[in-house]
C-alpha cells in the first residue's frame, strides 16, 4: 500500500519525523492498551450486573455498605498509570531536544512566507545575486538539515511536511524557524494547517528533496531570467503578460515585477499549480488563467476574462518559463 | 413592615397548613407577567436546559450540513466561505451556547434541592443571568442569520479577524456578543459560588457536598477568574476593528499572540468547567444505580479541584506551533501529561463503584457507564497531544477534532442525556420512556463510536481541520463518509431523545418523590417540587440522608420532616461556610423585572456598539444604570431609622 | 435507636448585620472578577512591550505630575471613606455624609484631573499598541471610577435619607469595599504605566 500523501503514522522519510514517530506510536499504544483495559473492566463490570431494569428494580435491590477494598482501586489505577506516563514524559523531552533547534553546522537556510493561499520561497546565495523567489514548490538537497525561516505574510499559516517535520506557524511580525532534512529523494506533500481564510483548505505545497548535484542544477535553472521572446506571437504574449499580469507577478527579466502573487520566472519547472490545486498542464493552466475562482473560490487572483487570441498569446509566452 | 433584626426561629414539622402558607408566599404571579418576572430557581433552571437543548439542536444539524459536505472529496453543497461560517457557529454554538449552560441549567434546577435550601443567593441576579445568556445568543446568531455568522473558527484568532482580513460585519458580532455572554457567566458564576458557601442546609458540612456541587463549584470558580480574559480579548479586538488600535497588529507594536494567549488563558480552564459538573453529574447518578455509595469521595472531590487548579497551567499546550521557547513548551508539556492523574482518579474511582456495587442497568445508568469509556478515549487522545513532538504532527488535524469530540460529547453530552434520565421525574413527575430509552442510548452510542473513532485515523493520515474540501486520492474517503454515516445515526439518537422528552413530558408514568431510591436531599421531596422546596429546612447528619437506615455508618441520622419552618415571609437559611451551622435568616427577594429591564438596556446597549449608533448605545447605557438602582435600592424592611427600635430581650451588641 | 441531628438554632439575625450578609459576599465575587479583568489588562501591557524593540513606550519619561499628587488624592479618599463608614458604624450621620461627600469629591477631582492627563498626552488613542493599552487601561479604571462615584452619590443620599443605622448597613460596606477596590487597582495601573519604564521596562 502506498502511504497518503499527508500521512505521519505509517513512515517517516526525513531526521525530525523520523525522531517523533516511535514516540508518536509509543503514546499510541499506551493510549490503545489503557482503552482496552479500561473497557474490558467496565464490560465485565456491567455484565455481572442484574438484569435490565428500570425504576421498580432499582428500587429493589438493596444497598452494598461502603467497604475498604473500593479504595485500592483508585490507589493501584494511579500506580500502574504513573509507569506510561513517567516514560512518556522523559521520552518527550528527549525527543523535544532532537527536533526542536536546527542542528548548529545547517546547509543552507531559505526563507518562506506564507500568503493567502500560496507559499513564497526565496532562496540565497553567496552574493546576492545568487537570490531568486519562486512559489509553492521547495528544493532541498538530501542528508543536509535546510533551515526554514518562516514569515507571515499576512494571516497566520502553518507550515507542514508531515513526512520531514511537524508543524510551525508562520506568524506576522514574528520569524520561526522550522528545518527540514529529508532521508531520500521523493516528492513530500505539504499543507498549511492553521486556519487561513476561504481557501485554507487548497494550500499546499511541495517539497522536492534530490541528491546534491540535481538539487544544484535545479538551483543553476532557477537563477535564469526569462528567456527573451523569440517570435512575433511569443513577444506579443510578452507584452500582454508583463502588462497585465505584472500586475501582481513578476517574471525576473521582464517588467513584470510585482510580488502580490506567485513569481512565474520558473513557472513551467513546477509541478502543480496554485498552491497544488491543479497539475500544471496546459489544459489546467488555460482554465486557471481564465477563471481562477471557479477552481480555488475565493482565491485573490481575479478571472482574467481573455480573448481567445490574447489567452493564446498568454499561454505561449507563460509555457516558455521553464 | 419593619423586620425585627433577631429572631428565634420555629421548629416544626411539615403540616398541610405550613404547605399552603409557604406556597402562598413563594408562588409565582401567574401569566405572563410571573413568567417575566419569576426569580425561582427551578423555573430558571429549566428555562436554561431547554434553551440550550434547542441550540444543541441547532449546532447539531449545523454539524450535519458540514458532514454531508465533508461527506466524498471534492463535493460543493457548501461555498468555502458558507462552510467556515458552518464550522465556526457550529464551534461557537455548541461550546459557548450549549456546553456550559446545559449544566448552568442542571446546577441552577438542582442546587438549593441538594443543597436543602429554597434558592439560589441572588434569585434576581439568576434571572439576569438567563435573559442575558438569551440575549446573547439571538445576538450572536443574528450574524448568521443574515449571512455574516463568526467565520474564523471558534477561537477567532487574529489577524484574520481584524478588518483588514474581514471586513464584514461577521468578527463584530461575534466580538460583542461574546462580551455580553461573558456577563451572563460571570454573573452566574458568582452566584453559584456565594451560594455553594451560604446557602446549605444546617449539618450540610463542605464534606458532604454532592460531587455535583464541587464540579460546579470548581468550575464557576474558574469562570469568575478567567472569563475576563475573554471579554478583554474580544473588546480589544473590537476596538482594533473599529477605532484601528493596534493591540494584535504587528504593524502598530501589537502581537498576534497576545490574543491567543488570552484566548487559551481562558480557553483551556473553560474546557474543564463544561465537563466537571457533568464528571459530577455522573459522581452523583451512578452510585445510585450501582446501589451504593460513590468509592472515595473525598478523592474525587478533591480530583476535581486538582483537575481545575492544574488546569490554570497547561494553556500553552494549545499554541505548541507558535514558535516559543523550548523551555516553556518542556514546561507546558509536562503539565499536560501530569494532569491525567486528577482525571484518572475519577475513572478509578467510577469503575470501583460498578465492580463493589449491584449495578442495575437502566437507560440514565447506560448513559453514565458509557460516558467512562468515552472519557477514556477522549482523554488519552489529549494525552498524545500533550507530548510536544507528537502534537506537532497531530495539532490541526482530525486528530484534535477527535479528541474534542470526544470529550465534548463523551463527557457532556452523554452526561447530560442520563442525567436528563435520572432527574427526570423530579422535575416534572414522569419516568422517561424506559424503552425508548434503550434505543436512544444504542443509536447514540453506536452512531457516536461509528462517527468518531475513525475520525482519529483521518487525522493521523493527516487530514487538517476547517478544510472545506479535500481532494481525491488522500487516503480520507472512506474514513469521511463512515463518519458522516455515523453523524447521521447518532443524530437520530438525539431525536428519539427530544421525541421521548416531549411525549413523556405529556404522558410519562407518573414517579414518586424517591422513584430511584436515591440518597440526596433533592429525593426527599415531591416531584416536581414546590415553588418552596422544602416545607421545613432539614438537618444533615451524613452524605446519604436517605440511605443511613439501611447504611447504618453512624449513630446520627438526617431530620428531614422536622426543623425550621420559617414562613413568616420568603425566608431561607443561611450557614456557615464550611460547617453549615445556622447563621442567619435570609428574606429572598420578591420576583421582580429588574432583571428583564436590565438585560434589555443591555442589548440596546450591544445593539447600538454594533451598528454604531452611538445615541442609541448611550440610551442603552443610561437604561442600564436606571434599572440597576431599580434593582439595588435598599429594601424598605430592611431600613432602620435611629433611634433603633429596641426589641425587649435582644442582645445589647446590636 | 439512632439519634436524629436537628439545628435547633437560638437567636439568628434575621438579614444582613453589620457587613455580614450575602451582598457583601457578591460585591467580593464582583471585585474579584474585577480584579482578574485588571490583571490581564496588564498582563497584555507586559506581554505586547516585552516582546516589542525599545521606543514603543511613546512616553519613556512619564511626567509624574500630576500623576503622583493624583495618586496620592486617590488613596486618601480610601481613608475618607472608611472614616464615613466608620460614621455609619457610630450612629453619626453627620460624619457619614461628610465622609461620603468628601470622598465623592476627591474622587471627582481625581477623574477630573485623569481626563486632563489623557488631553496632554503628546499621543492618541490609536497610535500604538502602547498607547492604545495606556489608554484603554486608564479607561476602564475611569469607569470604575465613576461607577464608584454613582455609588457614592447613592450612599449619600440615602445616607441623608436616613434609610441606615449601625446594624443595617450592608450596602454602606460593601460600597466602600468596592471604592477601596478602585484605589488599589490604580496603584498597579500607576506602577505599571508611570513606574516601570523607570526601572528599565521597555526602554
Ligand atoms: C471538553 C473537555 C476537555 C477535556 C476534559 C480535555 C482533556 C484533555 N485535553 Fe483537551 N481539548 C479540548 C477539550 C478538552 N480536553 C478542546 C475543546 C480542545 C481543542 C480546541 C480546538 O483546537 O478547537 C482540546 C485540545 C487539546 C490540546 C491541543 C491540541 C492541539 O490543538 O494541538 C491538547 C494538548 O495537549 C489537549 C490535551 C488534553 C489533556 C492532556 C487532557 C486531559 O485532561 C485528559 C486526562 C484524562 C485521561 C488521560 C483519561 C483517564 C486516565 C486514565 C484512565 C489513566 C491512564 C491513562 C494513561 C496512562 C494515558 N487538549
Ligand atoms: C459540545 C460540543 C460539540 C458537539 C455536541 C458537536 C457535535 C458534532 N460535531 Fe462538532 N465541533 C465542536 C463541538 C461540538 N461538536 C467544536 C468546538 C468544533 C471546532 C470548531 C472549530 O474548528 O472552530 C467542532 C468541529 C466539528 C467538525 C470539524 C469541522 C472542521 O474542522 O472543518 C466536524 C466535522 O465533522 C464536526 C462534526 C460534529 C458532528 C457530526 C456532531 C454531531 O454530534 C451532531 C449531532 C446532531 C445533533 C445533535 C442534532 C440532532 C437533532 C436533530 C437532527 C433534530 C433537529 C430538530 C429540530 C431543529 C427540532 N464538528
Ligand atoms: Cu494558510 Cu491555512
Ligand atoms: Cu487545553
């Protein structure tokens, strides 16, 4: 069976997760067992009582007097209660202390925003040059803890990747800092979980963790500007892009430059789009462009209501930012 | 008429004319101006249970609209944003305006019946206390009404409840009725307090209070002390809304943390108080069923306390994922896992009851039993959350709603449907249908279990909460739709119980004054009881005053048909705080509109806030102040003018 | 033969005596929830500068005048008032209503010169957190304080009115109570709002 995407119970693919789930199946079973006990106790409790009844047998049936042996019931369930929980308690702070700092020597540090209802990530370099946004889709290298430091950007979100870590929120006027260091390449779901607004439920994202080298070819890829038009239909959609859409978007290289949305630079390279509301695909992309709010209601970006030559143009120019 | 400021008071039985000349003076006008103006406990009392019935109801079908729509992936019955305002009513409706004053409603009924007195300390301040709860709740649901209901979930936090993210009227609403609620408990609570301390039949010693009375007692405690915070927090939030300060802004050096730590300062205190009167609730019925007194008391007593002053400190287990100092969370952590103990002592303490007495299954005993392994349930599940790491994963998912769930209605609303069984027929004379009963328990336990056990697994899946939808392919259909299957069933459950209380109500078989042969006071008088209570104020000698013949624990036993009478106006007595010896004579007040005038000046008073009519909040303001010296002026019996009227033979102290 | 326990009480006062009733259990009840409201009203002042960069105390020097003659005005008044009461006690009116009526004044003076303090302040209502805090804060013990004038005001009249006497004096207690009650929150309000950011809070 493969896992749900957002699962945490049946595996772990990354060092902070990996410290929390014995612990997290620990306090399962205790919890389980002390279910099991507690009604196996009242089922043959219950069933040594007197047949079903109502008032008149309540009424007849005479009174126990108080005894001393009720009491040892309280003073032995405390006992043998103390064993999980004093275990739980020490386990927990060990465990706090594995996932809670970034370890001291980090690979890299980025930093993430969240916005209604879509990611930010920015990445940096050793000149600050080497910086470059994108949105909704996070790198990392595998086998280095990465350093997330997370920003508010307008509500409060949280930040999840069930499989990598826990959850941090992203608070306005506040910077957390979470880290993630993934085991093994794969693609690990995330979600924010803190409630956002209308569209809290459709935002997501995706962590993408690759071996060192892709992870520095993707890195290589993203520094790129746009590339420049080449044809007449591909300029046009240029210009209607960077006019209408800059709006809000910025595509580095052209003149679009607004940082209200997502940044397309690199927009054909992800995987999803509008925060994993739909697969990025021509068809998906077309409808997204054209009427956003009829996939994500209530999403901040507008319907674009093209023409069809202008949504033509558009979705030319956009497939070319790989 | 002047009182005399001593009096010995008389002793005796109670006789078919003491009967009538007590039912002279505590009757309540009839029509609809005693109905107005009545300050009787039990009148109260019911008056609260039914509302919060209804708005049970209401919550509950709230929740239902939100199961079909969770009910398959991808399903649009609901807008996202008419599903936050579903979910966040549903929140508010159920923990603010069902939860706590269900058991006000049972505390109010019940108290001075337990407690061997004829009211509550402030009958008028107890009417207020209703008008307002019902004030704020048409307040608090006319947003939603018209579209605009709470949309940010039940805990509100900020910033997106401040204007800038929520510009409709929906967080001013929600922001001012909570403040007006918040009046109504606080009120209520102080009520409950004077009264668990002042109002006790002689004899009636702070160790032989019915565990009712300490749940309540220790909730209403919390309340009086933490209610404030949630006020504050709700009228600073306003005030940000409307006169742009910047408490919760970062942008104008405020914190969007402060709310929440305001939020949860109280938020968490408040989750034990809807479930300690009920813990007790169940302290009190199922021993009855068990035929036998409750296995150490004194330690459930004094668990349920713990429980509350444990319970001041864990808060920040609600804000694990806020980004604080590892230190404090250690702190937070650790209290959390610490406080199973108290709770765990009444789990023992219920079990040992079963296993040492001849339980006799009835519906109210089904109800009370089932509700010890729903406790269970529901409290290890806070135990996973509160060790931080594991709540990093678990918090904001189904998991915690789980959990809430299964407190929620594991120990209140289980609670509460048995003691609705159980005290029945004290309030209105007739059993519940017994067999009706039965199914009503099955479909409620089954359709709960079927709803909500599987929701544990959603969550640990990861499935976050307040999502409005969910895709296909994330391992959560099935788990959605057995649990929206279950909802359904358990709310059939809820409707055979309003179907039994109605048709019982009408034609129930009638039941004496003791139909269960119980041991507290409330047992020794008719059913329903008198606008009186009790003809003559009894005199405690144990726990189980009903029960010492058979008991036989000591020598003393409980005058219950013998004592004062006091009927020389609407008199009550008054004891000591912890030994219950006789203290004074207490005239109760007449019924009186007061209350209503008051809750009245008030709602203006919200009214104009919210739509900012100033003039007409002033106007309201001004009614207010006008109906409290109404209400506060100085009793004309008890005003002296000097020189003091000496009686012949009282003391020269004065 | 098992005894039956009866209260078989001698004399019992009948209504409150002397402060010892239930109202002045309530008015207790009502300071008590009070006094939490205060609490986390400062709790919110420490908690928001705590965790704010220095400057966001918009006024780090408070002008201790007229603050501290303020102060000390107020908490005088508590002695006034017990002196009325303590008239009430004694069967001397004339101190009662004296005692009240200067109380009242005091009182009176004090919010007046409040109000003057709010006009001189270099900063509104809505220019910070801190500032919407200090405002907020000193409001709502300004509405303790006229809530403690209107009962004044009604002690004294019905003082006048003649409607008390040594024994029969439960409103008298517990509205006195409630006046000492405003006079000692106004220490923690003045502490934490002209005090601290001398001893290095915020600052
Ligand atoms: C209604 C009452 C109620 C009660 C009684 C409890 C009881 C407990 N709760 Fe719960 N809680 C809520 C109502 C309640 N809670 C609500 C409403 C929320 C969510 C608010 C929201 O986000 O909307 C919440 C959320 C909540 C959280 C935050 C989760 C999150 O958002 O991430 C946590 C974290 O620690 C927590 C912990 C606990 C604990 C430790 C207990 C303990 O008191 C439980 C103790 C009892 C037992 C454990 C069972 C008996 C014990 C034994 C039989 C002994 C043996 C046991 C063991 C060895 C484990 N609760
Ligand atoms: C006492 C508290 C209480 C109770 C009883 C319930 C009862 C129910 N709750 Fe609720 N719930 C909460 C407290 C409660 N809940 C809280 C605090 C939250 C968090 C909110 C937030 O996140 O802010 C929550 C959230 C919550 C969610 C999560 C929403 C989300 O995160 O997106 C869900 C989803 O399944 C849910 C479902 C249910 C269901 C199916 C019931 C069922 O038990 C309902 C059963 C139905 C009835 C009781 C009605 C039966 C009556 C009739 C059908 C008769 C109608 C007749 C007349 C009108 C006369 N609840
Ligand atoms: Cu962002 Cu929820
Ligand atoms: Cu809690």
């Amino acid at each position: 069976m493969t896992r749900p995407p957002l699962d945490y119970l049946l595996g772990s693919d990354g060092v902070r997760a990996d410290a929390t789930l014995p612990l997290t199946w620990f306090t399962l079973a205790i919890s389980i067992i002390v279910c099991v006990i507690i009604a196996w106790l009242l089922w043959v409790g219950v069933r040594r009582a007197r047949a079903n009844g109502g008032a008149a047998e309540t009424v007849g049936t005479p009174l126990e007097p108080e005894q001393g042996r009720g009491l040892s019931w309280i003073t032995i369930g405390l006992a043998v209660s103390a064993v999980p929980l004093l275990a739980t308690l020490i386990w927990t702070m060990a465990a706090l202390g594995h996932v809670v700092g970034p370890p001291r020597r980090s690979g890299m540090t980025i930093d993430v925003t969240g916005h209604q209802w879509w990611w930010e990530v920015e990445y940096h370099g050793a000149n600050p040059s080497d910086t470059f946004a994108t949105a909704n889709e996070i790198h990392i290298p595998i086998g280095t803890p990465v350093v997330v430091r997370l920003h508010g950007g307008d509500v409060i979100h949280s930040f999840w990747v069930p499989a990598l870590a826990g959850k941090t929120d992203t608070i306005p006027g506040q910077q957390n800092i979470a880290w993630l260091q993934a085991d093994r390449p794969g693609i690990y779901r995330g979600q924010c979980t803190e409630f956002c607004g209308v569209e809290h439920a459709k935002m997501g994202f995706e962590v993408v963790a690759q071996p060192a080298n892709d992870f520095e070819h993707w890195r290589e890829a993203q520094l790129q500007t746009a590339p420049p038009p080449a044809t007449p239909q591909l300029i046009h959609g240029m210009q209607f892009t960077t006019f209408r859409c800059g709006l809000c978007h910025s595509i580095r290289g052209t003149d679009a430059a607004s940082h209200y949305g997502p940044d397309l630079t690199h927009l054909m390279s992800r995987r999803t789009i509008a925060a994993t509301t739909l697969p990025n695909n021509p068809g998906a992309l077309a409808g997204w462009i054209q009427a956003p709010q009829g996939m994500k209601p209530g999403t901040l970006m507008p319907d674009q209501h093209l023409s069809g030559a202008e949504l033509n143009d558009v979705l030319a120019y956009v497939e070319t930012l790989k | 008429m002047r009182q005399p400021a001593y009096r010995t008071p008389r002793i005796g039985e109670s006789t078919p004319e003491l009967r009538a000349r007590l039912h002279a003076i505590w009757e309540t006008a009839p029509g609809w101006r005693g109905w107005l103006s009545t300050v009787d406990h039990k009148e109260i009392g019911l008056r609260y249970i039914v509302t919060a019935f209804i708005l049970l109801a209401v919550g509950g079908v709230e929740a239902l609209v939100i199961r079909l729509q969770l009910a398959g992936p991808d399903l649009h019955l609901l807008t996202p944003e008419q599903y936050n305002q579903f979910f966040s009513t549903h929140g508010m409706t159920m923990i603010f305006l069902y939860a706590l004053p269900i058991l006000s409603g049972f505390s109010n009924y019940l108290w001075p019946l337990v407690l061997g007195s004829r009211d509550m300390a402030f009958p008028r301040l107890n009417a207020f206390s209703y008008w307002v709860y019902l004030a704020a709740s048409i307040f608090l649901y006319s947003g939603f009404v018209i579209g605009a209901g709470p949309n940010d979930g039940w805990f509100n936090y900020v910033p997106f409840a401040e204007k800038d993210y929520n510009p409709g009227i929906n967080e001013d609403v929600y922001a001012l009725g909570m403040v007006l609620l918040g009046i109504s408990t606080t009120v209520g609570a102080a009520n409950f307090i004077v009264t668990a301390f002042k109002m006790r039949a002689p004899g009636m010693s702070i160790n032989r209070l019915p565990i009712l009375v300490w749940g309540t007692l220790t909730a209403n405690v919390a309340n009086l002390l933490v209610v404030p915070a949630v006020s504050l927090a709700f009228f600073l939030l306003w005030l940000d809304r409307q006169f742009g300060t910047g408490f919760y802004q970062p942008s104008a050096g405020g914190q969007p943390l402060l709310w929440q730590h305001l939020f949860w300062i109280f938020g968490h205190p408040w989750v034990y108080a809807i479930v300690l009167p009920a813990m007790g609730m169940v302290s009190d019925g199922l021993p009855v069923f068990c035929r036998r007194p409750l296995v150490g008391y004194s330690l459930v007593a004094l668990g349920t306390v713990a429980t509350m002053i444990l319970g001041f400190g864990v808060w920040v287990h609600h804000m694990f994922a806020t980004g604080l100092p590892a230190l404090s969370l250690s702190f937070f952590s650790g209290a959390s896992i610490i406080i199973t103990f108290p709770s765990a002592i009444a789990v023992f303490a219920w079990l040992a009851t079963i296993w040492t007495g001849r339980p006799v299954i009835t519906t109210a005993f089904l109800f009370f039993a089932s509700m010890i392994l729903l406790f269970v349930i529901g409290g290890v599940s806070g135990f996973m959350t509160a060790s931080v790491p594991v709540d990093w994963q678990l918090t904001d998912t189904y998991f915690v709603v789980a959990h809430i769930h299964y407190v929620l209605i594991g120990i209140n609303v289980f609670p509460v449907v048995g003691a609705t069984y159980f005290w029945f027929p004290k309030m209105t004379g007739r059993f519940l249908d017994e067999r009706l009963g039965r199914w009503n328990f099955w479909t409620m336990f089954v359709g709960f279990n079927l709803g909500f056990l599987p929701m544990h697994l959603t969550g640990l899946l990861g499935m976050p909460r307040r999502v409005w939808t969910y895709p296909e392919g994330m391992g959560w259909d099935t788990l959605n739709l057995i649990t929206s299957i279950g909802s359904f069933v358990f709310a059939i459950g809820v409707l055979i119980f309003f179907y039994n209380c109605w048709k019982s109500y009408r034609s129930g078989a009638p039941a004496g004054a003791n139909p269960w042969d119980a041991p507290t006071l409330e047992w020794s008088i008719p059913s329903p009881p008198p606008p009186y209570n009790f003809a003559v104020i009894p005199t405690l000698a144990s726990r189980h005053p009903l029960w010492e013949d058979r008991l036989d624990e000591s020598e003393a036993r409980s005058s219950l048909d013998r004592g004062m009478t006091l009927d020389e106006g609407k008199e009550t007595i008054i004891t000591t705080a912890m030994d219950a010896e006789p203290d004074r004579i207490v005239e109760m007040p007449e019924d009186s509109y007061a209350p209503l005038l008051l809750t009245i000046g008030l709602a203006v008073l919200f009214a104009g806030l919210l739509v900012k009519l100033w003039l007409v909040a002033g106007l309201g303001g001004v009614g207010c102040l006008a109906a409290l010296l109404l209400w506060l002026w100085p009793r004309q019996e008890m005003r002296e003018r000097s020189p003091e009227p000496r009686k012949i033979g009282e003391p020269a102290h004065g | 033969m098992a005894e039956h326990a009866l209260a078989r009480p001698g004399q019992l006062a009948v209504g409150p005596i002397g402060r010892n009733g239930l109202g002045y259990w309530g008015v207790a009840m009502l300071i008590a929830t009070e006094a939490a409201l205060f609490g986390y009203l400062l709790f919110s002042y420490y908690y928001n500068g705590a965790t704010q960069p220095p400057g966001w105390i918009l006024e780090p020097a408070p002008k201790m005048f007229p603050a501290v003659p303020n102060t000390v005005l107020l908490l005088a008044s508590s002695g006034v008032v017990w002196w009325g009461e303590k008239g009430i006690e004694a069967g001397r009116r004339g101190q009662a209503l004296l005692g009240f009526g200067i109380t009242f004044l005091m009182g009176a003076i004090f919010a007046a010169v409040q109000i003057y303090e709010w006009l001189i302040k270099p900063f509104g209502f809505a220019a910070n957190s801190y500032s919407s805090l200090y405002f907020t804060t000193t409001a709502f013990h300004m509405a303790h304080v006229i809530a403690g004038l209107i009962i004044l005001a009604a002690l004294f009249g019905w003082t006048a009115l003649d409607y008390f006497s040594p024994r029969r004096r439960i409103v008298v207690s517990a509205g006195v109570l409630y006046w000492h009650f405003v006079d000692v929150v106004w220490v923690f309000v003045f502490t934490t709002y002209y005090l601290t950011p001398y001893l290095g809070f915020g600052t």
